[in-house]
C-alpha cells in the first residue's frame, strides 16, 4: 500500500462520519451517483429501477444491490444485450448508434474497453444473470474478456448454451 492510497483511506474515514454513512453506504452513494453520470438522461424511479435508456425502456432493480460490485455485476448483466443485439428501433443505423452507445455508457461506468465482440461473449455467459457467480469471479477478475473466454471453454461458433462448460 502506497502513501497515496493510505492518505485516500484516511481522508474516506474523515469524510464519511461527516455525511453519517458508513465507509459502505458512502460507495454505495457514490456508484449510483456514477450510473447517472454514465448514462446521459438515467434516472432512479420510485420503486429503485435504474433506468438507463428510458425510450427503449433499459432498466435494472438497485433495491438488491448492497455494493459497488453488486452494480457492476447488474450492468454487466442486464446491459451487456443493449451493448450490442438488441434493435429497439425499426432503422438499423438507429440500432447501431444505440449499441454504440449504450456500450460507451457501460465502458465508461466500469472503467473497461469492451468492443462489440466482447459485449457479445459477456451476453452469452453472463447476460440475464444467467450465471450470477461467474459474473462475480469475471470481476473478482479485472473483468479481463479473456479470463472469460477461457473460464467458459470459449468457441466462437458456440449457438448453444448446452454446450457451456464452465471451467474454474
């Protein structure tokens, strides 16, 4: 641990008894704070949906999300499609800027570099929360695409989730 992150360490002690949150409910403050930033025109409705492209009505719930990387893990998630398949639109030029936007928003809140490819692998493995604790190891993981890759024994043809075999 460096003297920076021991003098950011000690200036979060200094600052979250000053707004009574816990060291937790400050991150947790701060991660929403984030989703909103990312995601030009977001907002969070009354029952706690981030709602992140309100026209094509792309949403998550937060009520559930107890930390950062339970965010994480619903952007990757539930947005990974919106990344890069989903046609909202009857125009094909609109569906590719809202991928690409879309994409941009999620690259920008998980600090990544995915390209359309990758939105595509991390939607097969873990969209729809369809392996919620692979989606936690991908983070545990610096969210590396190739981690991924080989921890479901990638095959660019795969059509088949009956195929998957998760190595770990």
């Amino acid at each position: 641990m460096t003297d920076k992150d021991r003098q950011i360490i000690e200036n979060r002690k200094q600052v979250c008894p000053a707004f009574c949150m816990t060291e937790g409910e400050y991150a947790m403050k701060e991660a929403r704070e984030m989703l909103l930033e990312c995601f030009p025109g977001s907002f969070v409705n009354s029952r706690d949906e981030f709602i992140a492209h309100p026209r094509t009505n792309q949403y998550f719930i937060l009520r559930d999300c107890k930390t950062p990387e339970d965010i994480e893990a619903k952007v990757l998630e539930w947005l990974s499609r919106a990344s890069f398949k989903s046609q909202p639109y009857s125009q094909e030029w609109r569906n590719r800027r809202f991928h690409a936007d879309m994409r941009f928003a999620v690259n920008a809140y998980l600090d990544t570099d995915f390209s359309e490819d990758d939105m595509g692998i991390i939607y097969t493995y873990l969209g729809n929360a369809i392996n919620h604790g692979l989606t936690l190891d991908f983070i545990d993981h610096g969210m590396d695409i190739d981690w991924l890759k080989s921890a479901c024994a990638y095959t660019p043809n795969l059509r088949s989730m009956d195929s998957l075999e998760v190595v770990l």
